[in-house]
C-alpha cells in the first residue's frame, strides 16, 4: 500500500506540499527556539525578567514572517512551473 499516488504529477504535488510543511515548520520553529533560549538566557545574567524573552519572540515572528513570506513567493512559482508541465 502506497502513500504516494501512483500519478507523476500527482505525487510532484504531494512532495511539494510535504517539502513546503517541513520547510515552514523549521523555519517558524527554529528562531522562535533560538531567540527564547537566548532571551531566557540574557535574563539569567542581566534579570529584566520576561523582557528578554519577549523581545525575542517578537523578534523571531517578525524573522519568521520575513522568511516564510519569501519562500512563499519562491514555492508559489515552482507551484506555476509543476503547473504548467504536462
């Protein structure tokens, strides 16, 4: 029993969304880890307790969306490409 559809094209689109989910998720994930690691870090050493950690959530969404918006453009044009193959 397959996952993958047996269709070339079908399963191009099925990678593809596969490849975008992973993709997003480490790009959301990762600097929302870092920044809060680093911001709970800052806050052991210098106090000012939770604005470290915040600043660096708000920091790692405003990275995230940045990031994610381009890969967006860039996947919304391989989309137009793979759509556009017969």
């Amino acid at each position: 029993m397959a996952l993958l559809p047996k269709d070339d094209k079908d399963r191009k689109y099925m990678l593809m969304g596969l490849r975008i989910i992973g993709d997003f998720g480490a790009t959301i994930a990762v600097p929302i880890v870092l920044f809060v690691l680093i911001g709970q870090w800052l806050e052991g050493k210098y106090g000012y307790a939770p604005w470290f950690t915040v600043l660096g959530f708000i920091l790692a969404a405003l990275l995230s969306g940045k990031l994610i918006y381009k890969k967006a453009k860039q996947y919304g044009k391989e989309y137009e490409q793979l759509d556009k193959e017969k």
